[in-house]
C-alpha cells in the first residue's frame, strides 16, 4: 500500500509540472508565449529576405538573437545567414 500512496504521488506532482510547470509549453503546443511580430498568433511566418509568408509547418526556420525566423526557402536562410543585420534592420521580422 505504502509503493501505491508513492507512486500516486509522484504521479500526481508529474501531472501539476507538466500542466502549470515547465512542461507547460509542451502540451500546449508551445503558443503560451508572446512573440509579438506578425503571424505569431496564426503559426505563420513572414521571410524576413524576401517578404512571402511562410506556413508555420512548411520551410526553413532559424533563431537569431532569441528570436524565431521562417524563410521560404534554403536560398533565403542562406542570405540571410551571410548577413542577417541586413535584413533584420529592414523590420520584416518573423515570429
């Protein structure tokens, strides 16, 4: 009876961390934080190379200064790897 109490409880704590804790982001798809660039509310990007918008499942994406990039092509991440203060400065960030 003692093994039941303590695997219930570790259960228990496992669920509370994983829907209020640091696992949060996982079973929420990750969309609890605020991105606050265009797109970020419907998954979408904006290639920051050459303006199209990126489907969030589809492309190529790159985190540059905490910040998350989609491109629509290997072309542009390669553009935009070669120097990226060039098209960030232009404010077409991505979410």
């Amino acid at each position: 009876m003692d093994g039941l109490f303590s695997l219930l409880l570790f259960a228990g704590l496992f669920f509370l961390m994983m829907r209020f804790g640091c696992g949060a982001h996982v079973m929420h798809g990750g969309h609890g934080h605020d991105h606050s660039a265009p797109g970020a509310m419907d998954g979408n990007g904006v290639d920051p190379v050459c303006g199209m918008q990126v489907p969030a499942n589809k492309g190529y994406t790159k985190v540059h200064r905490g910040t998350l990039f989609h491109f629509c092509s290997r072309s542009c991440l390669d553009k935009f790897e070669a120097d990226p203060e060039q098209y960030i400065s232009n404010g077409k960030e991505s979410s």
